[in-house]
C-alpha cells in the first residue's frame, strides 16, 4: 500500500502541490532567459568579452534565428495566433470558469510563454529593420532577455500566489 500512494502522489493531477509541475515551471522560465531569440547566452557574453570572432558568429547565429522567427511568423502567424488564441481560452475557460486546476496550471504556463512568443517576434523584426552590429546588437539582445525575466518574475509570483490559495482552498474544504 505504501508503494501505491507514493505513486499516485507522484503522478498527481493537482498541479500546484505536485513538485514535477514546480521543477517543470523553473526549467520552462530559465530555458526561456537562457536562450535569448534562439542564441544561448554564453554566446551572448563570449562575444561581448571577446569581440572578433565570436561576435561574427552571435550576429550570424542572431541573423539565422530572426530570420527564422520573422519567417515562420510571415508564413503561419495568424494561424499560429488563431490556434493559440483558441487553446488559450479554452484553457482559461475550463481554469477558471469551471475549475479545473489541471487546466488552470497548463494556462499559468503557456500565457505567459505565448507572450515571451510576441516579445520575440518585436524584438526579431526590429533587428532585421536595424541590422545592429557588435555591442548594439549585444545590447538588443540582452534587453529583450531582461524583458523576459521580467516576465518570468512575474509569472512565477503570479503562479505561487495563486497555487498557494489553491492548496490552502483544498486543504480547507477536505481536511
């Protein structure tokens, strides 16, 4: 009997008093600042210190990911937007409306990320416009880093916040 509710406690649908939905939100928001517009932020800082050729490969490597970006945006973004919008309110509808926490914890994740997603887009449309080389280009990319952590902070707070008044809900009305 031990080895079942050890089991059924790690596979547990309550998002926000299972650790695996806590690990997976700290992975999801640091692969997120990590990787700024598809360029790992060690690329990013190596270039800075070093100049030369790590830079002409941050901007080669920073022209293949917008180019990419600014593409896919081009060709199916409104396709992309109208599925995410419809995924999006499908989430928050069975979330909040009808209480599902399940469908509550998948929205707190992918709203957030849907709009890291827009910043990406803006921030890769106006290096294609500015073409910005050497230490501007390193500084267009480490702003649209500082947006996402930004975002990222608040996410997290938002998300505790409201899976502790989740967990203290639940804890309250079985216990």
């Amino acid at each position: 009997m031990d080895l079942y509710a050890t089991v059924r406690e790690l596979i547990d649908l309550r998002s926000f008093s299972n650790l695996w939905y806590w690990i997976g939100l700290a992975v999801i928001w640091s692969s997120a600042s990590h990787w700024v517009l598809g360029v790992p932020l060690d690329m990013i800082q190596r270039a800075k210190k070093r100049g030369g050729e790590a830079m002409d490969d941050l901007q080669a490597l920073t022209r293949i990911s917008c180019n990419r970006i600014l593409y896919i945006s081009s060709v199916s973004g409104l396709w992309l937007l109208g599925f995410s919008c419809f995924v999006l309110t499908g989430l928050a509808m069975l979330g909040f409306y009808y209480n599902v926490e399940f469908a509550q914890a998948v929205f707190l994740l992918l709203f957030p990320m849907s709009i890291v997603g827009l910043i990406s887009i803006s921030t890769a449309r106006l290096i294609d416009e500015k073409k910005p080389e050497g230490l501007a280009l390193v500084k267009h990319l480490m702003r649209h880093r500082i947006y996402v952590q930004l975002l990222g902070v608040l996410s997290i707070f938002t998300t505790a916040m409201w899976g502790m008044a989740q967990n203290m809900n639940y804890s309250v009305l079985f216990n």
